[in-house]
C-alpha cells in the first residue's frame, strides 16, 4: 500500500502505531507497536485509518498525532524521506510524508 517516514530526535520523542479509540484519547498503555530509532519507516499492508502518536508524555495530547487517510489507489512503489523543517517535531513530518507519497 505505502511507506510513511517519521523523521524525529529519538532523545525526546517516539511513534507509537495505536488504534482509532487509543488516538483519540491518547492512550498509550497496549500500542500496536512502537519505533524508537528517530527514522522510522513504516509499511501499510492494508487500506484504511491509520493512526499513530508520540507516546512521550503530555505530547500526544498536545498535538503531535497523525491519521493517515485511506489510500484512494495504488501508492507508489518508493517512497523518498523528507527532512522536517519542524525540527524535532517528528509526527509533523509523517503528515507531510504521507501526503506526499499517496497523492503524489
């Protein structure tokens, strides 16, 4: 389906893959799976929401979350890293990514 990058210092923040009900209210007690290294590429096998978080603490709930959208059609077989200009600020990064890589 695709390739989304998040691009973030490692030292202050993580992704966290969560489901809709976990996204909302930013739970991070049981994640779906969670990326540390501070360039993280991740595949979507399957069509549909997908959502993610920084799991650090206070900072889900001050923004730094992201829905990918479903995908309209067949995503591009290579998706190139962006750097952000956002700084550490790594969850901006992947909506610009995502955006990039499925409606390129």
């Amino acid at each position: 389906m695709g390739v989304s990058v998040f691009e973030y210092n490692a030292q202050f923040h993580n992704v966290m893959r969560v489901t809709h009900a976990m996204y909302k209210a930013c739970n991070t007690s049981a994640p779906l799976a969670t990326y540390t290294t501070g360039n993280d590429s991740i595949t979507i096998k399957t069509r549909g929401h997908h959502f993610f978080f920084c799991g650090v603490p206070g900072h889900c709930q001050a923004g730094q979350k992201s829905r990918l959208p479903k995908y309209p059609g067949p995503a591009p077989s290579n998706a190139v890293p962006l750097k952000s200009p956002f700084g550490s600020i790594g969850l901006a990064m992947a909506v610009l990514a995502t955006f990039l890589i499925n409606f390129a």
